[in-house]
C-alpha cells in the first residue's frame, strides 16, 4: 500500500521537523516539505515578535501548505509536510487542497517540549508562544484522516513508530 501524503503535526517543539524529514528519506519517492518556508512575511515578522497568529493571518498560508502538497502527489512525489496544522478548520483547509493527506500528531509532554524548546534557537518561533500554541492544539478526533503518536522514546523510534501507525490505520 502506497504511503499517502503526509502531514507530520504538533506544536512548536514536538519533532515535526526532524519527523517529517527522516519520514521522506525513508519512504520511497517522498518529498520533505516544511510549511514554515512557506509563510507570508507578515506571519514571520509577527512571529519573531512573540505575537500568536489569528486565523486570518494562517489562512493564505494554510492554502499554500495544501496547493504545496498537490502539487508534489501531482509530480508523483509523496509529500511530507511538517506543519503544526494546529485545529481541526486548518486540517480541512488543507484536505480541501489535497483530500489525501494524511495527519500525524506528535503527542509530547508539556514539560518535554519546554526543555526542547530552551535547548533550540529557531528563526522566529519563541518559547514564549508555546501556551498559545497548546492553547490552540485541537487533538485529532475520530472521523479525521490521521493517528496520534505519542513520543516518549529515543529518535529513529518515532519514524518506525510513525509508518507503523499510519499503514496500521490506512
């Protein structure tokens, strides 16, 4: 069974990144995509400034993640999104732009994504908003095209964990 498209999702910290990259080296004919490259200039400014995004401002965004991952199943590619796709109306908002994509939430304790989140420096994500972000996370629901994986092992766990659990639920 091919590997649908897939969105590797959480908040800030959670892994998706290095997720969602280690997914597409290993699955064959996948793409690495990370929707962070594709936000407006407004977004990143008001986010290196500690400002939370509203749902206007994630919208055109949104529809940018969508039309990025259609448009690499269409070249023949299986996209791997690293998006924290945070609420159920983003994740319809990109099935809407790609019905086959498929969500992975990494599930992480608070307190292991704040000590994540003070080891690193990202380009314009703060620590600071992680409340806002956890404020905003709308776990997966039955009914949606994705599993939750709860990461609690080392690195390279997480991937085999991951495939396992979306062929499981395909």
């Amino acid at each position: 069974m091919a590997t649908p498209p897939l969105v590797i999702m959480g908040v800030s910290g959670s892994g998706k990144t290095t997720v969602a990259q280690e997914l597409a080296r290993r699955i064959d004919g996948a793409v690495f995509i990370d929707a962070d490259d594709l936000h407006p200039a407004a977004n990143v400014e008001k986010m290196r400034n500690g400002i939370a995004l509203t749902d206007v401002d994630r919208a055109p965004w949104l529809d940018a993640v969508g039309r990025a991952m259609r448009a690499a199943t269409r070249a023949g590619s299986t996209p791997v999104m690293a998006c924290s796709a945070l609420r159920r109306a983003y994740r319809e908002r990109i099935l809407a732009e790609e019905p086959e994509a498929f969500f992975v939430l990494l599930d992480v304790d608070r307190a292991e994504l704040q000590r994540r989140l003070k080891a690193r420096k990202h380009q314009y994500m703060p620590a600071s908003l992680l409340d806002s972000q956890l404020a905003t996370l709308e776990r997966l629901v039955p009914g949606e095209p994705g599993v939750i994986v709860p990461i609690t092992g080392p690195a390279g766990d997480v991937e085999d964990t991951v495939l396992a659990k979306v062929l499981q639920a395909r």
